[in-house]
C-alpha cells in the first residue's frame, strides 16, 4: 500500500501551514527587547529601596543561599526574597540566557561564575552596579576577584567566593612511598613517575582536560591568551605561558601519569578518598568538598603552596564567582541593596563561612580567627594560612573571553583531542585558538585583526 | 450486532503449547541482563553516601541504611522530593490522560472517516515529529514565552497532550478491530457518531487505549528534555529533572554529592511506573478477552 | 485500492470500503491537530524562519537566505556527527528489533513458564528514566572502581573499555537498547495478540511446524507493528541526545560537543547562542529523517503487496 496523496489534499495542508506560519511570525513580531529598566540611579536609592520594601527574585545554586535569604529577611522584614536554584552553573546559565533573550523571566539577583561573567556584561544583560557607589567597595576585595566582576569603571556584580589555587596532597600515600612535597613541577613530575613506578593503580592527580583547570594553569604560568577591549579580542593560546604550561604537562600525558578519571564522578570521589588520586590542583573551595564528601579520607589530606616553575611563588585563581543585578529586573535599586548585603555585610559572610564557603573579601582573609582555623580532616593544619597566601600571590592582568562559556563547551572537542590521544598540548591549544577565532569572528567580534 | 470473532483468545486456550524450559532458560538470560542496572540500584539505595564511595557497587555495605535514605530522600531540602513526586503526578493524569483520549479520537476518526485532508495529516505527523525537538526547543520556549506559558505546568502539559506514536496505534488497532458494519448498524439505529464511539467503539479499543495510555504514563513520567528548558523553578519540576539537579550538585564550587538521595530517589521514581504497569496490564488482558467473549 | 485484509496493521490503514466521505472525520481528528499545531509546526515554522537569519552576539540580526544552508552542507562537524548516528542506526536497530521480536513471540508463544514475569521484567527498563538509566551503566562501565574494573581484573587484561573511541559507540548502542528493547517488544506482543485463532487451527491442520508458523503467520502479521517500530527507532537513532549528552561527563574527550546531530544542534543554539544556525541543523536533520523513515514507510508497504 502507498500513500496516495490527492492535490487538493495537499493545497488544504498548504493553507493550513500559511496559516501557522502567520500565527508564528505574529509572534515572532511581539518579541521584546531585554528589559529597559535599570537606568541611572544613586547610592541614596539603596537604602530607600530597601525602607520601601518588595519583592525580588534570587537565582542561586551555592549551599549557603537559604541561610542567607532568611537572615537577610529578619533585617529586612519589608523585603520578600525569592530564593530560586535553577540549576548548577551552565544549566543556570542556560535559563538566564534563553529568558534575557524571551525578554521575560529573569530573576533580578543570579549568580554568575567568574568566568561567564564578561559574557553577560558584554550583551548587556547586566546593571551596571556603579550607579549605586559600588566603586568604592573595591578596597573590600582581593585585587583578582574584584578584576573578575568590573570592567573599567564599571562594576558588574559583587564576588562572592575565590578560588586562588594551592596544592592538596594526600600525606599517608605521601609517606608511604617516600615522596616528598614538591615545590616546583620539576620535582611534581618526579613525584608522579615515583609514585606511579611503585604503585600503577596510582597516580598523583586526574585530569581528562577541563577548561577551568588549563586557564587557570595557564594564568599561573604567567599567560594572558585571552585579551578582549569591547568587541576586540585577542587570542594567543601560543603564548609563553600557555606554552610554558603545555610543556610540562604533556610530560605527564606522554608519562602516563594522570589517571583517567574524570572530575566529580562518582570514580573521582572514591579515587580521592582511597589514595588513587594522591594530589588536587585546585581552588581554596576545596576542603569543604573533601570534608563534606569524602570522609572516609579524613587525616591523610593536607595542604601546600601550588608547585612553581622557578621558585617564585605565584598562584592563579580558579572557581568561584559572585552575584549580579540582571537588567530585566523591575526592582533594580532593591536589588542591587540586597546584592550589597549579601556579598558584603559581615552577618552575611558569616554564615557564607559557616557553609565551607572561601572568602573573597580582604578582611575575613586576614582575619585572626580566619587564619588560626585548623580542621582535623586537615590533621590540624592551619591550611587557611597556606590558601590565603595564595590569594596575595595571584598576578594581575587575566581576562576571559566575552564568549568564554562557548569556548568552555569546545574544550575537550579540540585540547580534550590531545589528552584522548596521548598527544602534544600545543597542537590541542592551537586547534582551540582556531575554532574560538571563527567562532569570534562570525559573532560579529573583530578577534586577532 | 456481530462480535469480531477473530480476536483470539487467552493463550492456555490453544491446545498445542506446552511449556518449553530451554525457552524459560533462554529467556531468563535475558532477564538478567536486564535486571543487572536494576540490581546495582537496589542495592545502593540502601547504602550512605560515604559508603557508596567506599563499598563494591554490587554488594550490600556495612549498614542498612535504605529506610534512612528513603526519610532523607523524603524530606531533604523541605521535602521538594514530594512536591516533585506531586507534580509528575499532575503532569501524568492531565498530560497522559488528555494525549490518550486526543490520540484515540484522532486515530479513530483517521481510521474510520475518509476526509479531505486525511492523507496529509500522516505525512504532516511524520514530517513534524522527524525533526530533533531538542533543537526545536528554542523557538518554543520563545514562543511559550510570549504565550506566558514558560515556568508554569501549562508548558509540559500540552506538548505532553500529542502523542504521534500513539496515533499510529490507534490507528492500526481501530482499523482492524472496529468492523465497519458494526458502525453502520448504530448509525441506521440514529445514534450520533461521538455517541457510537463513546458506547460502541471505545470499548473495542480497550486494548490499544491500554496500551497507548501506558506508553503515555511512561513518556510524560520520563519527560526531561522540556521541563528543563521551560522551568527554572524547582518548585514545578518533575522528578526526573529533579533527580538530575540533585545529581548536579556533585560538581564544581562548593559541590555536595547526595548520589545515596540521586538513588533511592530514582527507585521511588521507578516504582510507581511499576504499578501502574501492573494495573493496567489487567485491563488490556480482559480487554482482549472481553472481545472474545462477545 | 485495495482492502485492508486484517492481519495486516499497517502504519496508514485505508478506511474500510463503507466510510463515509465528509467532513465529520476532522470532528474526531481536529482538536489533536489543533494541539500538535501548536506545539509542533508552529516551532517548526518559526524554525525556519530563524533558519534564514543570522543573529550576532556583536552587530545584530540580518537576513542571509540560505546561505545557512550552504554552510551545514558543507560542515564536517555535522556530517561527522550524521555519520556516526546513521552506523548506529544500522547496527543498533536491527539487533534491538529482532530481540524484541525474539521476545515478544517467546512471551506470546505459551510456551514459556511465567509470562506475566517476563512481560514486566523485559518492559520494566523503559520506565526507568533516561538519567537514571545512564547512572546505573555509567558505574558498570567505570574502569576503575566499576563493574568493567572487576571483570577486567578477574581477566587480567584490559577486555571491557566502554570509554574509548572504538567502544564508545558499542556502549552507548546498549544502554539505548536495554532502555528500548521492553517497549518494542510491548509493541510486538500487542500486535501479535491481534492474531485470529482460526489462522494457528488451520496451520495445525495443514501440519504446519512452529516454524513456519513463525514465518507463514506471526511475521507477516507483524508487518506493520514492524513498520512503525522501525520508522520511530530510526528517528530515535537521528535524534539519539540524552545517553551521548549524559554519558559526556564520564567520558568528556571521547564524546564531543558535536557528537550527534542533535548533539550539535543543542550546544550551538544553548552553548554558542547560534540559534540560526542551529534551527538550520535541526531542519535538515529533519528533512533527512523524514525522507528516510518515509521510504522505509514506502518499503514496509511494497512487500505487502507482493
């Protein structure tokens, strides 16, 4: 049996697709532009917003949200937050994304990663919080994480957490294979063929390639690939730091000395937890994961400086993020007060730290009572000594990219490559710089012109 | 009015069959292959979070701790987990419901109507549905959203409300099991068309509804793709991206890993499809042999 | 035209000789339509609108006719991606269908102890849903503490890899056909449960053996329910995403943004906010999987007719 389709039957089916395609482009037609409001404003507008009292919308994914909504709440009675976790990282941002682009349904307070938020700010999907007098919080902030939420005068958001990077190395495999804490990555390389020579189901870390890790390794080795000035943009994944990290990392891919298991899966957590993985080269969020996570490991972790290429102690940031006024909200004044509560009122960063969370405010880093913190998971290291040193040995000077959730996304279909097949960095970084540069130009960016 | 008598009836009627063990065995390895998943998820709903990171994934841990998950599960982050549970509820009875009775009636009246136009509704069907809804997702959302559907359950149920497969079902099963004569006969008697179908017809469906209406429960139950994208609060999601929020949290920044919560939230998803399955299952055997006994 | 003799369920049965011609039909098929209107060609409709557009993150939105047509037909990326999913396609759906139908005529054949166990038991991993389902095989398939780790240790090699390149695919194949397998053999067991009883009498009183009975009766019986099984197991291969896309953080090197076509569609219009180009992917994926699911529509049909 065929089907046999008569033409009137298929003139009617015509008519009848005209006319949804009418109804579709009527809709098409009412699209709105993103949300208008957020103008001008001052500093006196904070506390008035915050005397008259509304409501606002929070999207946040960070465990300490709740606690600080409902403290926030008892100071400010007239003041509804609703608080709302529409997903972790780029599940979040997706969402934010597609409402900016409805012209509807973004709440008026999210939280945006370091990393995605010069995205946001360029397509002007942000307030610019210096309307309020935000400038002169600066002083609050390490010099990084302050660099990560403004762009010129112009501040995009408040941090909340920062990352600076430190080595966690487990200190029973440590000694029970003679290893001693390396400084530099010469010594780090030692150690991982040491260890993985006396013992192969062990290796001294894991990394299938993850963007978060290569920039900020890159940062540490003093790169700067990623340089944008409005739609200008300047990609130089062959740089001397760039280079200067793929060169010592591919000796432990042609080693074979990283493991193969991939981050945050349920492998990793064991691996991190039995020895398997015997270092983290990871931000300062990190003891909460392990303390909250990986229990059964509690006394073998402990902490020390990120190794370096010459001795010179230098550290990088990685993770962390901050929040940030969208400009769809109809309610732009309140919520920028409740921004400024949450990321700089001391009740609020209280219970932040109460959380496991790791400051970006200068005054709780240095901190005594910060700083004499010494957790028996940690075997009674004062690791916060350790981290916030880290933090003041941050260079200056890194930006990402105003596409960097897109380039984030192609990682591992181009450096990803290089880890798969045993292969050279560079060549990895190079393919990534190709696609990112095609990428940056159709977009309509002027990308190494 | 004459019974369809080519409907058989239940298999121990046939008097041949005689029950094969090398066939059972067979068969049985085919159950363990599927049950194996299953079996990892019942066992580690009953283990702690540390222990699943601690324990052989196919062997019980040191501690019983199902009943315990299942209170944490229940009642974690103020008892979202039943909120969600209600809703996939909702999501089911309107969305499932409402596709089923579309469907039978779309298949019926394409089975047993010959209109203008009924040829183009098939290659429309097919043609629509070939296209990957996955990409098609943003220009709903931006259409749901001028509509001011987007972050209500209004935006899962009625894409929940077509179901294409279950028209083709309807379809093939009205075609063959609805003699024409018998609807000839209830028109010369003067009952309306929407009345035969209700008294006369639907009850010779019984068993392709069943079974659309199955299919239905288990694609709305299992729905993830749109309910991602058109909600952002938690607050209306169903279990599945629920579940997979939860799963989420594993990662990154500040990460805390509830896998023991993923889990045994997963069973609790599983078990109602499960009854389901068996309740309607009793409807689509007597509905056969209801035909049979006519 | 001929009349639907009524072992045949075929995907588009012809209304019975005595149908009536009139407009009464789209009483019963009009408000599906109305609903499936909505929700599936006005997206679709607006998607090739988009699809003749090129919006920029810098520069704004212009009209480009087909000129994004012109560049899907020439990107690597998606016929890469097409490539892998038509050789999924072609291994996986086969062997899926046939151990449905394997199943659902075990089940039917009364032959078998406990066929209320079976039923449930083969159907039972369609009702579990897609995220789960990758969790549970993601540990089996764990290389360092899973399943696979145990076998491989007990062999003493390195046997089962699931997450390289040339097994990834075989893996993904599995997962796809342990969730479906249950549900095409509902599918097949519904149909064959249609099968009059005089047809199996008068096959024992012509001494007719299982097997022919299997080949001369149940198959040709099933045509149809195979048809349609076929038609939505091949657009399921063309849009295969959830498995890839939740198996990715396992395996981040191996399966690539681009790794299927809907695949690629997603990460450009929600990672790259390419949706034009995107809406274009999607466009002609579909257009391809319409054709293919229609010939085999047209094939299914043909071999009826012989």
């Amino acid at each position: 049996m065929t089907i046999k389709r008569s033409s009137s039957g298929i003139r009617r089916s015509a008519a009848a697709i005209v006319a949804v395609a009418a109804i579709s482009a009527a809709l098409v037609g009412c699209s709105a532009d993103a949300g208008s409001s957020g103008g001008s404003g001052s500093a006196s507008d904070l506390d008035a917003a915050l005397e008259k009292g509304g409501t606002i919308t929070y999207w946040s994914w960070t465990p300490s949200a709740e606690a600080q909504v409902a403290a926030f709440e008892k100071a400010y009675p007239k003041v509804d937050v609703k608080l709302v976790n529409a997903g972790t990282n780029t599940d979040e941002y997706t969402k934010l994304q597609n409402a900016i682009k409805a012209g509807s349904g973004a709440p008026d307070v999210a939280q945006i990663e370091y990393y995605a938020i010069p995205q946001f700010s360029l397509s002007e999907s942000l307030v610019d919080l210096s309307q309020y007098g935000f400038g002169d919080l600066k002083d609050d902030y390490s010099a990084s994480t302050w660099g990560s939420v403004t762009s010129g005068d112009k501040v995009f958001g408040l941090p909340q957490d920062s990352g600076p990077m430190s080595m966690f190395y487990n200190k029973t495999v440590f000694d029970q294979y003679g290893i001693e804490v390396p400084t530099t990555w010469d010594e780090y390389v030692a150690a991982a063929e040491k260890l993985h020579a006396a013992d192969p189901t062990k290796y001294i870390t894991s990394d299938t390639g993850d963007s978060g890790f290569a920039t900020s390794m890159i940062w540490q080795a003093g790169g700067q690939p990623f340089q944008a000035d409005g739609t200008n943009v300047t990609i130089d994944l062959a740089d001397a730091g760039s280079k200067k990290w793929a060169d010592n990392w591919n000796r432990l891919i042609d080693g074979g000395l990283l493991s193969d298991i991939p981050g945050w899966s349920d492998e990793w957590y064991k691996g991190l937890g039995d020895g398997t993985i015997a270092t983290l080269i990871t931000g300062a969020w990190m003891p909460g994961v392990l303390e909250g996570s990986v229990p059964d490991a509690s006394g073998d972790w402990r902490v020390a400086p990120i190794p370096t290429y010459d001795g010179t102690p230098v550290s990088a940031e990685n993770g962390g993020g901050g929040q940030a006024v969208i400009k769809q909200s109809k309610n732009p004044a309140l919520a920028a007060a409740f921004l400024k509560w949450l990321n700089n009122d001391p009740e609020s960063i209280k219970v932040f730290l109460e959380k496991g969370g790791f400051p970006a405010t200068t005054a709780d880093l240095e901190s005594d009572e910060f700083l004499a913190q010494a957790p028996e998971y940690f075997g009674g290291q004062k690791i916060n000594e350790v981290l916030t040193a880290a933090a003041k040995d941050v260079p200056s000077g890194w930006q990402y990219l105003p596409f960097q959730v897109y380039a984030n996304s192609i990682f591992g279909d181009t450096v990803g490559q290089s880890y798969a097949n045993k292969g050279n960095l560079n060549d990895g970084l190079a393919e990534w710089q190709k696609q990112l540069v095609d990428y940056g130009n159709g977009q309509g960016f002027t990308v190494n012109k | 009015m004459s019974a369809p008598a080519y409907v058989r009836s239940r298999d121990n009627s046939r008097p041949r069959s005689r029950k094969s063990i090398a066939l059972t065995l067979l068969m049985l390895l085919f159950v363990v292959y599927t049950l194996v998943p299953l079996l990892w998820l019942v066992i580690n709903a009953t283990k702690t979070q540390p222990e699943l990171f601690s324990s052989f994934g196919l062997w019980f841990g040191s501690d019983f701790a199902l009943f315990d998950n299942i209170a944490q599960t229940l009642t974690y982050n103020n008892g979202i987990f039943v909120r969600w549970f209600g809703n996939t509820l909702l999501y089911v009875v309107v969305g499932a419901g409402g596709a089923t009775l579309l469907a039978t009636v779309a298949g019926y009246g394409l089975a047993k109507f010959r209109f203008p136009g009924r040829r183009a509704v098939f290659a429309v069907v097919l043609g629509a549905i070939a296209i990957p809804g996955t990409a098609l997702a943003v220009p709903t959302f931006l259409m749901f959203s001028q509509l001011g559907l987007t972050n209500t359950p209004w935006a899962i149920i009625i894409p929940s409300l077509i179901s294409p497969f279950g028209l083709y079902l309807i379809w093939v099963y009205a075609a063959e099991s609805i003699p024409t004569e018998l609807l000839e006969a209830a028109r010369i008697d003067g009952a309306g068309e929407f009345r035969t179908f209700f008294t006369i017809s639907i009850r010779l469906l019984a068993p392709g509804i069943v079974t659309v209406l199955l299919f239905a429960v288990v694609a709305t139950w299992n729905n993830y793709f749109l309910p991602l994208i058109m909600l952002s609060d938690p607050a209306w999601f169903p279990l599945t991206v629920g579940l997979n929020q939860w799963n989420a949290q594993a990662t990154g920044v500040a990460a805390q890993p509830i896998y023991n919560l993923v889990i045994t939230g997963s069973l609790l998803t599983i078990l109602p499809i499960v009854a389901a399955f068996l309740v309607l299952q009793r409807f689509w055997q007597s509905g056969l042999s209801a035909g049979s006994v006519k | 035209m001929t009349t639907l003799s009524r072992q045949q369920g075929l995907p588009i049965p012809k209304p019975s000789r005595k149908a009536r011609r009139d407009w009464r039909g789209w009483a019963f098929v009009g408000p599906f339509m109305a609903v499936f209107l909505l929700v599936f060609i006005a997206p679709v409709i607006y998607a090739v609108y988009l699809s003749l557009f090129r919006e920029q993150l810098v520069g704004g939105n212009a009209f480009v006719g087909f000129e994004n047509y012109l560049l899907v037909l020439s990107d690597g990326k998606f016929w890469e991606a097409f490539l892998r999913v038509l050789l999924f396609l072609v291994i996986q759906v086969p062997i899926m269908l046939v151990l449905a139908l394997a199943a659902a005529m075990a089940i039917d054949s009364a032959r078998l102890h406990a066929t209320g166990f079976f039923r449930i038991v083969i159907f039972l991993p369609y009702a579990v849903p897609a995220v789960v389902a990758v969790l549970m095989w993601g540990f089996i398939y764990g290389g360092n503490f899973g399943l696979a780790a145990n076998i491989n240790d007990f062999l003493g090699s390195e046997v089962i890899t699931p997450f390289t390149r040339e097994w990834i695919l075989p893996a993904i194949g599995n997962i796809v056909t342990w969730e479906f397998v249950g549900y095409n053999m509902l599918i097949f067991y519904a149909a064959l449960r249609t099968i009059p009883t005089e047809l199996y009498e008068a096959a024992e009183l012509d001494g007719a053996g299982p097997f022919r009975v299997i080949t001369g009766i149940k198959i040709p019986a099933l045509r149809g329910a195979i048809v349609i099984a076929a038609i939505f197991s091949i657009i399921g291969s063309f849009q295969l995403f959830n498995e890839p896309n939740i198996l990715k953080p396992l395996a981040p090197n191996i399966i690539t943004s681009y790794f299927t076509p809907n695949m690629y569609a997603y990460n450009l219009s929600f990672a790259g906010q390419q949706f034009n180009y995107s809406a274009t992917v999607a466009i002609v994926m579909g257009v391809i999987t319409a054709v293919i699911a229609y010939v085999v529509q047209l094939r299914g049909s043909r071999k009826e007719d012989r």
